[in-house]
C-alpha cells in the first residue's frame, strides 16, 4: 500500500516480474487508474520513478521523473483525478538555471501537498549557481507561484490544514492561503 | 546483469505514460466488510462504519452503528481480522455520547469521546446534575488497545465535568503523539493547544484568537495560527 484516505488508495502491482507500477482507484469502482512505478535505474544511466504520492479525497498528487543522458531530464507535478483518470494539473516543479532545453522542472520534490479542490504545494531541491536550494511552490486558482526559497527550508516541513499552508524555513514557520 | 525494465524504457522513450488506463481495481479482502462506510485511511490502517443487528437476552434486535478499524498486512486490509473501537444504538436516545474528529497515521487512531448527559445514560431531570466529560484517547490499531487518554483540559469548577470542552481539531503522529485545539466551555473565547505524549499531558498555546481549524502536522513539527501569525512547536 502506497497511500490511502477515506475515498482512494494508491497500490503497487509487480508488471511481470520486474517493475512495480503504481495504481489507484476510488473505492468501490472496478476501475484503477496508473499512478506511477517504483523508482529505479536501467543499465544505461537512465532513472525515473514516481515519488511523494499523495491523496486529497479521490485526487492523487505525485512527481514523476525520468533522467536520461540522451532523451533529457524531467521532474513534473501532476494531479489527477482518480474517479476518471483525467489529470488536473501536469506542471514542472520549477526552473531550472542550467538553460538546458533538455532539461524540465528544477529538481526531485521532497514534499508534496494536495487539497480536495486539487489545489497543490511542494517543495523541490533546486541546483542554482550558489548550490542546493529548496523552493516552496504552489499551484491553485490563482495560478502557480514560488512563495520561498532558499537553503534553509526545511524539505519536509510542508503541512496542510484546510486552505491553509505552513512551511518551516530558517527554524520559523511560515503560512500561506491557497485558494 | 540487470534486466532492463520494460516499464522505464517506455516512460523514457515515450515522456510519460498516459495515467487514464484501464484495468481491474484491487480486490479489498476482508476489510472493509460490503456496505461498510470508511472513515479514514492510510497506508498502514482503516477505520470505518458499519451497521450491526446484535440481539439482546430477549432475542429482540437491537441496531448499533459500530466504529471498527483494520489495519494492512499481507497485501489486503483485515488480514488479521478488524478491531471494536466504538458502538452506539442506531435509533436516536437519551445517550449523548459518542466519538468525534477522528485522526489516522500509521497505527494510531486518535479522537475526541463526549459523554454527556443525566445519570443511566440519559438527559438531565431538571435539578439534576448534568454531567460533561470531554476526553481525547488515542488507540493502538494493532492491538485495539487504548494508549493514551486524557481529559481535554483542566475542567472547570464543576463536580460532573471532566475535560475544558470539546477539541475543534485533533492530530495524531506516527508515534502516537496527539494534539488539539480546545475551545473552554466557560472561558467564553479562549481557546488552548494541547500535546499529549509518553509524559502525559501540556499546554503549548492560550488565548482568544487561536484559530480552532489550523492544526496540521508535518512529521512531527506541529502547526498552527494564532492571532493570524503561524506557530510551530516539535511534538517530541
């Protein structure tokens, strides 16, 4: 069991004998939707996996990413919604610096919060200049915008109560409203 | 060597793979029983209602809703069967008790019990002492077993109160380390924010303008609003 609530679960199933694919469904439905798949590494130096599932009601957050020394490197949030499959946000987790067109979202999320309305926060490890640098990010009906940054976020400080966002950064805590 | 996997050289070749696919869900085992209702969940437990015809010595029904929790083991939810949490007549009585605002992570359920009213269970005759008690108990859903239970503040002068009122918001850590906001029922308008752990029981807020729905939890860094201004505190 991957991740559960009150309305979905998010489960793995071994795909013949190898990979483990992640896959959700709302309760009582006949019908599960793919999610995801384990992280893992290939012979080639290629990665990807989903990470930071998470579940809000019958929406499920993740990041998935892939690298791949010649198709490029991706880090993307989506929000799906897993009485239809359809998904409701497929974003990347930030800006990369380095220009390279290969590469999508700014880094690995280390946190991930979704709200029932698929409003969604997460917190990305940014490689900049300076070095490794956390991001706090949201996306909700006002659009998507970074609230901080820095190397003093906590990774996993991110929380949740109702439209309300807190975050921990320099030792102190931080909120927000999501709308 | 490594075999390589079919489903990475797909998401690398292909961007990522289209999540609407189908196929069959899951089947759910022994828990939750059909028609159950769930509560709550996680990836380690689940709560959830349900409705029981028990008889009594007279061999007449007696409906009850009952609150039973199973936790996931061996690849489904109630492989080692489910446990009794909580049960109350289904038709509408004197009773004013029951279980609120529940919380799940990991193994533990925490949650508010009233228990209120006259003596045997009923409402109060007038002149009759009325009684309140307002505790959060926080249960251990491999076992059934009640962990920890505490009244929800320091009552107030009054010899059938236990607890300060009803917790607003309640939230419970991996460890089973609860916290809540509790509205005084005297203290018109002030409000706390209680931890309760393996040492027993303390205050880490009070005031007026404490937000009653702002608790949340991160790990174990505890999160709420008073006078608009974020607070966090460690719960252990």
């Amino acid at each position: 069991m991957i991740a559960a609530d009150a309305q979905a679960e998010v489960y793995g199933v071994r795909k013949n004998g190898e990979s483990v694919e992640y896959r959700g469904c709302v309760y009582g439905r006949s019908r599960s939707f793919e999610v995801g798949f384990i992280e893992e590494c290939i012979g080639g130096g290629a990665c990807g996996g989903t990470r930071n599932v998470t579940l809000a009601g019958a929406l499920v957050a993740r990041e998935r990413f892939v690298a791949s020394q010649v198709l490029g490197t991706k880090w993307i949030i989506e929000v799906e919604d897993l009485r239809n499959g359809h998904v409701l946000h497929k974003v990347p987790t930030g800006t990369s610096e380095s220009g390279d067109p290969k590469i999508i979202g700014a880094g690995l999320t280390s946190a991930i919060v979704v709200k029932s309305d698929g409003a969604v926060a997460w917190i990305d490890e940014n490689l900049v200049a300076a070095g490794l640098q956390y991001e706090v990010h949201v996306l909700d009906r006002s659009g998507e915008r970074l609230l901080a940054s820095g190397t003093d976020i906590a990774p996993r400080s991110l929380a949740l109560a109702g439209s309300t966002l807190y975050w921990t950064q320099g030792g102190k805590p931080y909120s927000t409203t999501l709308n | 060597m490594r075999r390589i996997s079919v489903r990475l050289m797909m998401a690398v070749s292909l961007g990522f793979l289209g999540s609407a696919s189908r196929a069959s869900a899951r089947s759910f085992g022994a828990c939750p029983p059909a028609g159950a209702h769930v509560l709550l969940a996680d990836s380690r437990a689940l709560v959830y209602r349900t409705y029981t015809h028990p008889r009594d010595a007279q061999g007449f029904e007696e409906p009850e809703i009952q609150t039973r929790s199973c936790i996931y083991g061996g690849s489904i939810y109630g492989g080692m069967g489910s446990k009794f949490i909580w049960g109350e007549p289904e038709a509408p009585t004197e009773l004013l008790s029951g279980i609120g605002n529940l919380s799940l992570r990991g193994f533990f359920l925490a949650y508010l019990e009233t228990d209120s009213g006259g003596a045997g269970g009923r409402y109060a005759r007038e002149g009759e002492e009325y009684r309140e008690q307002w505790h959060v108990v926080v249960r251990d859903l491999r076992t059934g077993r009640v962990l920890r239970r505490a009244p929800t503040g320091i009552a107030p002068d009054h010899p059938k109160w236990v607890g300060s009122g009803p917790a607003q918001a309640l939230v419970v850590d991996r460890s089973g380390v609860v916290a809540w906001i509790v509205k005084s029922a005297t203290a018109e308008g002030s409000s706390q924010v209680h931890v309760l752990d393996g040492r027993g029981s303390r205050v880490l807020a009070t005031g007026p303008a404490i937000d009653p729905y702002s608790l949340a939890l991160a790990g174990s860094t505890l999160y709420w609003t008073q006078g608009g201004k974020p607070f966090s505190a460690p719960l252990n």
